[in-house]
C-alpha cells in the first residue's frame, strides 16, 4: 500500500494510537520520571536539591535547550548501578510498548554518568540488558551512544574507546547537549573513527542551531540521520538536498514546543517538511521532561495543525523505512502498518 486508505475525523485519534510505529529519537535519560527519580535517589543515598516529586517538576518551565539540559543532567546524578539503568530503560519500554511503538532506537549519553565515576560497562550492561527483554513484549530495541558536543573531542574519543569492549551491544553514534557554538565539525575525527567500526551515525542538528549545522552534519561529520532539524526550512537549498537525498529528520513536536523552538504547536513546521517531500518523522526526545510519549506527540501535534490519516501513515512508514532495521526488518514493519490502516478503512 504506498496512500492509505480514507479514515474519517473522528476515528484518526484512535488510528495515531493504534498504528504500529518506531521510535528513533529518544534520550533515555529524558524518560526518567520524578517518581523514579525520587525511589532510585533513596535506593542509591543520592541527595536531590528538590524537596518532592512536586517540586522537581515545577521546575520544568524551560526557556531554551540549555535551560532544560542543566536540569535533566541533575536527574541523571541518581543513576549509578547497572539495575537502575535497566529500570530507567525498562519503564520506558514498556510505556513505548503501550503506544505500540515496535521499534525503538535509543540514545544514552555516557559521559553524562562516566564522569560521575560509573563505569561504561555498568551503564550498557544496564540498557542492553532492558532492550533484549524488550523483545518479550514486542519491542525491538537497539542503543545509540551519544557524544555530548559542550565537552572536547578528545574527551568522545574517550568515550568511544571505553564503548569498544561492548560494539556488540550498540548500532550507532550520536551527538546532542548544547547545540549553539558546538558545530559538528568539532567531532569530524571520532565520527570518522566511528564510521570505520561499522557503526551507524546520527547527530542533532538545526534544533536551535543554523541551517549551516545540518549542512556539515550531513557534508563532514556523513550522518544518516538529522535529528531535529526544524531550523532546515531556512535554507530552500537545504530543503532540497534533504528531500533528495532522503534524509530522515527525527523531529519531536512537544519538544520544540516545551524549548520555546516554535511558540505554539500550531505554529510547528511538520507538514511545511512533509510537503516539500522530507523524511520526516514523530518522535518524543525527552517524555518525562517535555508532556508526552509518543502518542501524546502524534496526538497532539495532529489536532494542533490539522494534519490527516494520510500524513500519520507517511509519518509512520518514514519511522520505519528512516530507522537502521534490516530490510526484511522494515518490510514486516510497514505490512503491518498497512494492516492496522486497512481495519480503520
Ligand atoms: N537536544 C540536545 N541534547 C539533548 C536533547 C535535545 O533535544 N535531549 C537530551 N539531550
Ligand atoms: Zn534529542
């Protein structure tokens, strides 16, 4: 099925819900909920500057990118053994399961925890362990290391060779924290390394960055995937190379809304990228700090711009087809995409 079959108005919120879809854009430190916050603070003796579970989460008005990021790296500070890294994963599998997401590719940033004095082994053992039990409640889940791009690229070659010992357990690399005045070709040369073992590279880009970022993500650092990438409708140029080239762009609406990247959801730029042809897709980076799971994304962004059932089954297909499954992988995925579509025709 390459169009999807009519739905009416009213059955489009249950179909957003409903249809199979893979995640590609989440930071699993940014699912840890308060709650879980608050138990893995006690379990470990870690003291939170917060009071309650209440507190911590008034404080989630963000102005910017960097206004949350100091805040989600205060969150990470409990986490310490491999079984708290497992629970964080774990929760959010299974919350990605009820939102029938059947693939998810996640980012984890180590630095975030090796500089804590956690062990890189402890950290993977700890995910890998949550994505190879998440097979049992139909999730198919791989890793991503993410360099964080405030800090040295000496200090991600770092990161890279304490990851080496555990190649098996991650597919790719990427780059994310505080995007203005970090430009990719800061990290030309790990990402090169990277490439050279085979694995599979990502970065954020054009978040809050210029369009100039997404360009030498794609020309330097030879990314396969932009995340984000909003800041793309800047440059008609840009628009075209991704469109042509068939970049998938991981964006994530209740993200750019809660960072102040658009002011209101009906202001978001998602069907300005699907119509000029881009690979978007809907994503949620940071659930626990930004409102909402996957579904609450599709969802919401959906009654903000008024977008319809043939743009969720593009959005979802992109989802597949942009994703770093095998190719027999993303055919299963897409017939049943197709199959969930033809029992809301
Ligand atoms: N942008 C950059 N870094 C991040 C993000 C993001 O949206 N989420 C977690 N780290
Ligand atoms: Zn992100």
């Amino acid at each position: 099925m390459t169009t999807a079959p009519p739905v009416s108005a009213d059955r489009l919120p249950a179909l957003l819900a409903a249809m199979p879809k893979a995640e590609l854009h989440i930071h699993i430190e940014g699912s840890l909920e308060p709650e879980l916050i608050f138990r893995l603070a006690q379990r470990n003796g870690v003291a939170l500057p917060y009071a309650s579970v209440e507190e911590l989460r008034r404080a989630y008005a963000f102005t910017n990118l960097q206004s949350f990021l100091d805040i989600y790296y205060a969150g990470a500070s409990v986490l310490l053994q491999a079984q708290d890294f497992y629970d964080m994963a774990w929760a959010y599998l299974q919350r990605a399961a009820a939102d029938n997401v059947i693939r998810a590719e996640i980012f984890f940033d180590p630095q975030t925890h090796t500089a804590r004095g956690v062990a890189m082994e402890t950290v993977i053992d700890g995910l890998h362990r949550a994505c190879r039990d998440a097979r049992k409640i139909g999730v198919d889940a791989e890793l991503i290391l993410c360099f964080l791009r405030h800090l040295s690229e000496e200090e991600a070659f770092d990161t890279l060779e304490q990851a080496l010992p555990f190649r098996d357990k991650f597919i790719g690399v990427g780059l994310d924290s505080s995007e203005v005045g970090h430009p990719p070709e800061k990290f030309t040369r790990v990402f090169a390394k990277s490439a050279k073992q085979g694995l599979h590279l990502v970065a954020h880009a054009g978040e809050e960055g210029p369009p100039a970022y997404v360009w030498a993500a794609l020309d330097v650092l030879k990314v396969e995937r932009i995340d984000h990438g909003v800041q793309s409708t800047r440059d008609p140029a840009l628009m075209k190379r991704l469109a042509q080239d068939r970049i998938p762009l991981t964006v994530c609406p209740l993200s750019n809304l809660k960072l102040c990247v658009f002011p209101r959801l009906e202001q978001h730029n998602l069907r300005e990228l699907l119509d000029a042809g881009l690979m978007a897709t809907v994503n949620s980076d940071d659930p626990a700090y930004f409102g909402g799971y996957m579904n609450e994304n599709f969802l919401q962004t959906f009654a903000a711009t008024g977008l319809d059932a043939q743009h969720a089954h593009r959005l979802a297909r992109n989802s597949f087809e942009g994703s770093f499954a095998s190719a027999q992988e993303k055919r299963r995925y897409v017939d049943r995409l197709d199959e969930v579509f033809a029992t809301f025709a």
